[in-house]
C-alpha cells in the first residue's frame, strides 16, 4: 500500500491530469522539469507521486526533498500536504526551516528552504538517505535555488539514481531543462497548461506617483486602498462569495492598505499576508471563508504571487510593484528596492482570480506602464550580493562558479567584490578557495560575514555574547534609533518584538561558537560594536562634522536623535541608500550600529590598517602624503615628494575617474584626435580608438613619459598631447594618415584649405571644408576622405567669411542653387567675381581690381 492516496491528495487539482506524463519521464530518464500554472497543485502532487514512484521501484534511499523559496512557503506547503493525509507535520511530511525542524523516523517527503538544502550538499554531496528531489518556484530565480540547479546538476552525474524534477511557472524552461540534461540530451519536459477562465483586466492608474525618493507614497497606498473597497464591492454585489487579494511590495505598504481598507469596508475581514507573521495568522489568511464568514480582503506581498494559494479570490487588485535585493558595489550596501513588476509577475498575480472560475484583475498602472514593464525579473544572482554564494561555490570545489552549470553566469565585478570581502575577512586565500576559518563558517547557517563575527567573536567576547550579537543582525529586528546595542538589551529583556524567536535563534548560533573563555576584558558596552566591525570591518566609521565616514569610503547618517551621536567611533551593521534631504545630503542613511571603542577598532580592523604614501592629482599637479589609515579613514597624514610611479598612478586615476578633461588639449592635439577618430570610425582596427574611455584604459601606454613628468612636477598646460597621440598610430599604416584624412585639402584657386574635422564622439557629424565661394569656380566633383568613403561638406563663403551654401554636391550646386546665390551677392560685392559661368571663370582667392 502507498503512502500517499494520490486520488484523494489530487481532487479538484488539475495537476492531477499530468501524473502519467511526469512517470514516464521520471522511469525514462529520472529528471524532469514541470511547467504549471500557479494554484495548478504541482507543489502539492509532484512530491508524493515522486515518494510514491520511488516506492514502487523498491528503492533504498526513499526521502523526497523539497525545496521552497522562503519559510513561511515551506511551512504552509508542508501543513497542507499533511492535512491532505490526515496527518501532522513530522510524520510522513515533514519541514526543516533555519532553527526549525519537524521531521520524524516515518517522514517521506520533507519540505525544506532552498539555503538548508544548500548546506545539507556542503556537509553530504551525495546526499545519502535521500531518493529524489524537488526545486519548487524555480522562476523565481532565488540565489540558493540557482545555486541547487547547478550543483543537483553535478550531483547526477555521480548519482544517476538521484531523482530530480524542477518546477516553474513562467522560466525560460528549454534553459532548465539544458543544464539538468545529460548526454541524452536535455531533461524532459512536462508541460500542463491550465484551463483559463475568463479574465476581466479593470486599469485604474492613479492620479498620484507610485514611487518618490522614499518609496512607495503613501498618497499612492491610498488609491489602492480606495481602488480595492470599490471593486471589492462590485464584485460581492455580482458574487457574494468573492474575496479579494491585493498585492503590494513589502509589509510596510501590507500594514497600510490593511489599514485603510479596515477603515473604508465595514463587514469586510481584511487580513495580512506576509513573512514575518506567525504561522497562525499566515493560516488564517490562506485558510479561506468558511460558512457564515464576513467577505474577505487578503492584503500579501509577492508570498502569494506563485508560492501561497489563497482560496476563493475571484478579485485580485495589483498595485503592479515588486520589491528586489539590489548591492551598491560602490558603496559597499545592499538592500532591497520597489521597482516596477515585471509582466510575468503581473500576470501571475492576475491568474490568482480565475484560477477556478471567472474572476477580474485591477491593475494600478496604465497600460503603457504594463507594456513597457520588463517580461521577468531579473534573476538575483544578476544584483544581489554574491558573498555567501561565492563561499558556498568555494566551499562546493567551483571557486567563482568557474565550469558550474548555472543558468545564468554571475557578474564579474560582483563577483570580484564578493570574492574581496572574503578574502579580507580570511574565509578564502588568493585563489578563492576556502581556508580553515572559511570551511566552519560554512557550517553555519547564517551569513558568510556574520559566521566570521559569530567564529572569532567568541574567543574576544565569549559565546553567548557574540551569539546574541549575531542573532540580532541575522533576524529583521530594527531600531527607529539606529542604537544596536540598545536594541540587543531590549530582546534579551523580551521588550523588542519578536524576543521569543531571538533567544532561540541565540541558543541555536551558541552551539556553532567555541565556549572559550574571553581572552580581552572587552567591557560589556563595547561588544556590540566589536561584533559589528568584526562581520564589517569595512563599515568601521569615524565622525566626520555631522555626518560619519566609513572605512569603505561611503559617508553616511544617523538617524535624528540618535544615541550614537555622541560616539567618535561606530560599527556599522546596516547603511542603505537613500535621496532627498535625509542623511545630510550624503546619500546613505545608517539603519543600525554600535559604539566602538579603541580595543575594538584595533582587534576588527587589523586586514585594513595601513600605512603608505598616497598621491592624488589636484589642480593640474601631484601632490602626496603619507598617510595612516583605516581604509578610506585617515589618522594622519604628512606631507611627502611623491615617488615617480606613486604621481603616474595618481594621474592615471585621476584620469579613470574625472577624464581626459583634466589635461590641456592644444589645437594641434585635438585636430589630430578628431583625424584618428573618423578613421577608427570607418575603417575600425587597427586604427585606434580615442574615445575617452579607451585612452582613459590605454592611459599608460600613451601617455606614459607624461605621467612621470606630471609626476615631477611638470604643470599640465606645458604637456601637448599630440606627439602622445601619435604613438597610438598603427605602424606602417599610420604612413597613410595624411593620405586618408589630410589636415588641408587643395582647391582651384591654388589655396590649400584646412578640414575641420567632427568632434571625436560625435558619429553623424562630417568633415567640414570652408572656403570663400570664388575659390572653387569649376569645381565639379567634391572631394572625398578615406579612400573614397567619407564626403566633405563645403561651406562655401561669402568674401565676408559668412555662410552663402552648404553642400556635399558642388556640381548640382553650380548648376542651380548658384545663380540666385550670384543674383543677390554681386551687388553686395562688386569689387568681387560673379561670373554668369562658374565652370568656365578662373577660380581666385582675390577681388577683380587685385586679379
């Protein structure tokens, strides 16, 4: 007998039609990817029919691991399939969440985040015990998930036993399916599409902004707010079961509309939906109406686009809004932005309303919008931070993700500055592969940063208090004040929310932490900035006058009235962008931090002290210092001569930073630039590319004796570029530059005209040639540059030097244009020729008393 009665978990489920198909995939080649529509039941099927396939095939290993994109999707997945069996959670389903475990001797299908997936392959790649896995809502593009794609992809290869189906809504599914293939070819695919009922699309775009400096605005929550009560209302007059679900980015905007809504629809029960409620009033949300139940108005963030089914919505109302982790490489922050959803998102979102019968979608934008929206989300391993995920790629043997199967490769610069802050945080050596320090902090759960403060945190200040540092930077915990150390005794008194989850997020980070006894007398007040730099050591900041400069270079505020005013020194957990006026005009606002004192500064920053002379380009010459410093921080400072190579670097990145602007151009220099341009610009390679940014990178090759004369002191309007320029020139070819674009070309009269050439970063402008009209009588043919391919422009002059006509067609000019040119100019200028016939006169540069 089963384990699971499939015909009963499958009623009313439409994902029950494609069983068959995933079997034969499944027997065939033990790999495959779904595509389903949301709410289709793939998250409540798929994993028993797999546990069930395994049964039959007498297989040793029988767990089905399912992965999910965040807790509270784990959970609720887990609770309804065992609901459908009539059973508990830790029996035959069973869940693993971070600090959270409910799995039993009997458990068969367990469901589990993506990261405890990605930890369990770290400390078990081949996954002993486990039969078969499913990543669910791979087209969400998690950084784990992507992560568990490539790495699954190599675990098949050792063993082929290990049954593996992903699951998507709207990815580019032949993708998937290429990297999970094999030499057979790529993993079959099961396609369900799902029975569309009609769908009413109401566009209500609202009269205010949806987004200013600070976010999404509260005049815009308003209109959704209105937008929803309205709709709500019609649709419960047509349908008195109809409830209603409503998107909005993050919990701030849930709790607002919830809010408002309350306030507007008396009789209507409106509920929030959102990570950071607890399991039972995320329940009561996806729970549905039952009998006698007021109307409902389900307020959720992005939980409920794919991975929460919420039942008996027949009204979805989108304010058309996503919420997404973006990094500053820069400015050394990350954080999570409101952008635009795309139209996969939206789309999604809309399905929730005619998922069982005819529903309608109110979208809060104009069409426009929605058209112009990008058609996915970018995947996260294209913006986020990439530190865990390049320790956790090291600590896999692909350091840099460097010949993994990966859907989409990771950034380079993102990747060189991950691959930075673990090397100076001493978790990876020079060639990125994990070190001693690196290998435990992979162990624990928590952030690569955070794992380092938790590691060498306990041996300075002993375990429990490094524990209940790092639990409270690792849990969304906030403090309007910014006051960290505040905030740490107001959890472990109970007096912050959330002080329940934190203590046992501190016993469970304890057991990872050697129990040493201290070795420093940090006093008590100083551990919370200690800890802090110790995960951050670039985030060490010194007051600045009312703002603090980081360590990193990025200057940041305080919040008003906060208590760390009063410190020199503070630890940085948590600096965000932000616009306007706020932060001091700086552009960063500190979100969360702690004092630091002297002890800790030197114990946290040791990677980053530095002494060195540091030269910088200012005002046309080079000056330096040498310099004690904490990163960007300087301690002091002495004037010092520069070095010859110190001043070139400083030019040089003067150069990388401000531009070319910063030399002196002559004239000859420039024409010569404009020369070399147009014949990049026609002829390409090997002729040189002179835009700013390519000498800017080519600095050093061009312009290296003139660095080191600047360097010595040479003031910069005495350096010309041009003899520079030339050494750019392709040999031998560069014998033709005045061949193909001549300074002066030769005109009838004799005179040997200079050609302006266009400016270097201006591709539709031409040569010019100016020369007063007299001179070209007889001129047919206008001359042309490189080899034939680039036609002059003649401005043919007035003997006042003014503009009489402007053409690239001397001869259509001579034969028309010319004579009412002649009729309105000879009285004008008698003294000058205006021969009735222009071919036959003699061209001239003088006046007819002259000739």
């Amino acid at each position: 007998m089963s384990t699971f009665d499939l015909a009963r978990i499958g009623t009313g489920l439409p994902f029950v039609a494609a069983l068959p198909q995933l079997r034969e995939a499944l027997d065939g080649r033990g790999v495959a990817v779904v595509r389903a529509e949301p709410g289709a039941g793939k998250t409540t099927l798929v994993p028993p029919a797999v546990a069930d396939l395994l049964e039959v095939r007498g297989a040793d290993a029988r767990r089905v691991v399912v992965t999910g994109p965040r807790r509270v999707v784990v959970q609720a997945a887990a609770r309804r399939l065992a609901a459908l069996t009539g059973t508990r959670v830790g029996g035959p389903v069973g869940s693993t969440v971070r600090g959270e475990r409910q799995v039993g001797r009997d458990t068969v299908v367990e469901h589990v985040t993506a990261g405890v997936l990605v930890r369990r392959l770290l400390s078990d790649p081949e996954l002993v015990g486990t039969g078969a896995v499913v990543l669910d809502e791979v087209h969400e593009r998690g950084l784990d998930t992507d992560l568990l794609v490539g790495m699954l992809a190599e675990v098949r290869a050792l063993r082929p036993d290990l049954v593996l189906v992903a699951m998507s809504a709207t990815l580019d599914v032949p993708a998937l399916a290429e990297v999970l293939g094999s030499d057979d070819g790529p993993a079959p695919v099961v396609d369900h599409p799902s029975a569309q009922h009609p769908l009413e699309v109401v566009w209500t775009p609202p009269p205010v902004p949806r987004l200013d400096a600070r976010g999404v605005t509260d005049a815009f929550l308003d209109h959704v707010s209105r937008t929803t009560t309205e709709m709500h209302a019609r649709a419960l007059a047509a349908d008195s079961g109809a409830d209603a679900l409503v998107f909005v980015p993050g919990v701030r905007e849930v709790d607002r509309v919830v809010e408002q809504v309350s306030r507007l629809a008396r009789g209507t029960e409106v509920l929030a939906l959102h990570g950071r409620l607890d399991l039972r009033a995320q329940d009561r949300a996806v729970a549905g109406r039952g009998p006698g139940d007021p109307p409902r108005v389900v307020v959720a963030t992005a939980l409920a686009e794919s991975s929460l089914t919420v039942p008996g919505v027949r009204l979805v109302v989108d304010a058309g809004l996503a919420r997404v982790p973006r990094r500053d490489l820069r400015r050394d922050m990350s954080g999570l932005v409101t952008v635009q959803a795309s139209r996969a998102a939206m789309t999604q979102r809309a399905g929730r309303a005619a998922r069982l019968g005819p529903g309608t979608v109110v979208r809060c934008l104009d069409e426009t919008t929605f058209a112009h929206a990008p058609e996915h989300a970018a995947p996260e391993i294209s913006s986020s931070d990439l530190t865990g995920a390049l320790l956790t790629l090291a600590a896999w043997g692909s350091p840099r993700g460097e010949g993994m199967p990966l859907l989409t490769a990771p950034p380079p610069a993102a990747v060189r500055a991950a691959e930075q802050v673990l090397h100076d945080l001493g978790l990876v050596d020079a060639d990125g592969r994990t070190t001693e320090l690196g290998v435990r902090a992979g162990r624990v759960p928590a952030d690569p940063r955070l794992a380092r403060a938790l590691l060498a945190g306990a041996p300075l200040v002993g375990a429990r208090a490094a524990a209940e540092v790092v639990a409270t930077l690792a849990d969304d915990h906030r403090a309007p004040d910014g006051d960290l150390a505040g905030l740490v005794s107001a959890l472990r008194s109970g007096r912050a929310p959330g002080a329940a989850r934190w203590r046992g997020e501190v016993v469970r980070l304890r057991r990872w932490a050697e129990d040493a006894v201290p070795r420093h007398d940090v006093p008590g007040h100083d551990v919370p900035g200690l800890v802090t730099a110790l995960a951050h050591p670039s985030r060490v900041a010194r007051r600045d006058g009312s703002t603090w400069l980081l360590a990193s270079g990025t200057r940041a505020a305080l919040p008003p009235g906060s208590p760390l005013q009063s410190f020199d020194w503070v630890a940085v957990a948590d600096v965000t962008r932000t616009e306007g006026r706020a932060a001091a005009g700086t552009g960063a606002v500190i979100r969360l931090a702690a004092g630091l004192g002297a002890d800790g500064i030197d114990l946290a920053t040791g990677a980053l002290r530095t002494r060195e002379v540091r030269a910088a380009f200012v005002d046309g010459r080079v000056v330096a210092r040498e310099v004690d410093a904490i990163g960007a921080i300087e301690l002091a400072a002495t004037p010092v001569r520069p070095s010859q190579e110190a001043g070139a670097r400083a030019v040089a990145d003067a150069l990388a930073r401000d531009g070319l602007g910063i030399l002196t151009w002559s004239g000859t220099a420039d024409a010569l630039r404009r020369r070399m341009a147009l014949l990049h610009r026609v002829l390409g390679d090997p002729w040189p590319d002179v835009s700013e940014a390519a000498l800017a990178a080519r600095a050093e090759e061009w312009l290296g004796p003139e660095l080191r004369r600047l360097a010595a002191g040479t003031p910069v309007d005495r350096v010309d570029l041009a003899d520079p320029l030339r050494r750019l020139l392709p040999w031998p070819r560069a014998a033709r530059l005045d061949e193909l674009a001549p300074e002066r070309l030769p005109v009838p009269s004799g005179s040997r005209v200079a050609v302006t050439y266009p400016p270097h970063d201006d591709p539709d402008a031409r040569p010019v040639v100016a020369v007063k009209l007299q001179e070209c009588f007889g001129l047919a043919d206008t001359p042309r540059l490189v080899d034939g391919r680039v036609a002059t422009l003649f401005h043919l002059l007035s003997p006042a030097g003014r503009p009489l006509a402007v053409t690239d067609d001397l001869r259509s000019f001579w034969a028309g244009p010319y004579a009412q040119v002649r009729a309105e100019m000879r009285g004008r200028y008698p003294r000058h020729p205006w021969p009735e016939d222009p071919w036959s006169a003699p061209a001239t540069a003088r006046t007819n008393r002259r000739r």
